[in-house]
C-alpha cells in the first residue's frame, strides 16, 4: 500500500556536480548542483536549474556558458563546500581545494579533477518558478583519460561517481548490469551436422 506525500521533487537519485562558470580567473565560480540532467541526444543538450539570488546565475546570463563537473567521492568535500559557501565571499575554486582547467570550446573553466567535464552553451533561459533553467547546447566534452579503457570506452564504474538523493550523497560506482541486460535474447549457437 502506498501512502500520499506532500507534492515535491521525489526523483531520485540525481548526479551531484559541479557547475564552473566565468569568462576570466577574476570571476571564475564554481557551484553545487543536482537539478540537471539531460534533454536531448541529437544535438546534446542539458539544462541546470539555478535560483536567481545564487551568484553563478549572474555569471552564467553574462557570459553564455557554464561547464558540468561531474564529481567523484574524491571530490566529495569539494562537492559538499561548494554547495554551502557563496563565491560572492571567497574564490571557491581555491578555498575548496580544486583546479579551474580550461576547456576547449566555452571561455568557463573546467574542474580539473572531476573525471567527465561537460562543456555547454546556453540557448534558453526558462523562469520556472524558484529556480530558471538555462537550457544548453553540449559543445565539448573532456574525459580524464585515466577513465578510457583500451578499447575508447569510458570506464564509469573507475570513476567512482557520487550522486545526490533527498539531503544525502551515495556512491553510484557498483554496477549492476547493462542497459537492456534483463531483456536481452541469448545468442544461439548453430552446430553443424556430421
């Protein structure tokens, strides 16, 4: 029997990452997000949702672009202090322990110790009620290569990601099979008559 909850946002987990936004050193930022995720495939496209008092939304209406950290239990502090601490007051990249990077594409830096570091170009920028959504156009992606087996796939599980869930963070690195495994037809092997 299922019991009726106050309405809220009740999907869980979510990716635990880290936004990094600002065209120059002087006004990089870097906050903590979980309300992201993916829109569409063809082309890549991602949204974060952002309240318009954080000090990255500022940033990221100026210049256009921001960069999707995802983050791993080393990065879990980082993750954490970012998430409670306002760049307005200190430079978080520095007080957090973390790297700006440069990426390729976009003039926001990078996190260089977060295994994937997604790379985005805001097309919209939707007032949904607490937050504004910045929809955005995936233009670059940069993988640590530490996390690309021999074979050019990325190794996920090695990553060791962290993941957000009503208030606390998991570890999401212990796999349990593969898209479509439960469904999956097992090859039949012909044998051929004598």
């Amino acid at each position: 029997m299922k019991k009726s909850f106050k309405p809220g946002t009740m999907i869980y987990p979510l990716p635990a990452v880290l936004v990094s936004c600002g065209a120059t050193p002087d006004e990089y930022n870097v906050m903590t997000a979980s309300w992201t995720g993916t829109v569409c495939s063809n082309p890549p496209m991602c949204y974060v949702s952002i309240r318009p008092e954080r000090h990255s939304y500022d940033i990221i209406k100026l210049t256009g672009c921001f960069v999707i950290n995802l983050t791993n239990k080393a990065l879990a502090r980082a993750t954490d202090f970012c998430g409670v601490r306002s760049g307005r007051d200190m430079d978080k990249f520095r007080e957090a322990g973390i790297t700006p990077g440069k990426a390729e594409v976009v003039s926001a830096p990078t996190v260089e110790e977060s295994p994937v570091s997604i790379e985005c170009k805001v097309v919209d920028i939707k007032p949904i009620g607490s937050h504004d959504m910045f929809l955005a156009e995936v233009v670059n992606v940069l993988v640590d290569d530490r996390y690309i087996d021999a074979d050019d796939k990325l190794d996920m599980a090695a990553m060791n990601l962290i993941a957000y869930t009503h208030g606390e963070y998991f570890d999401v690195s212990n796999p349990k099979g593969f898209f479509g495994w439960s469904v999956r037809k097992k090859k039949v092997i012909k044998r051929e008559k004598k």
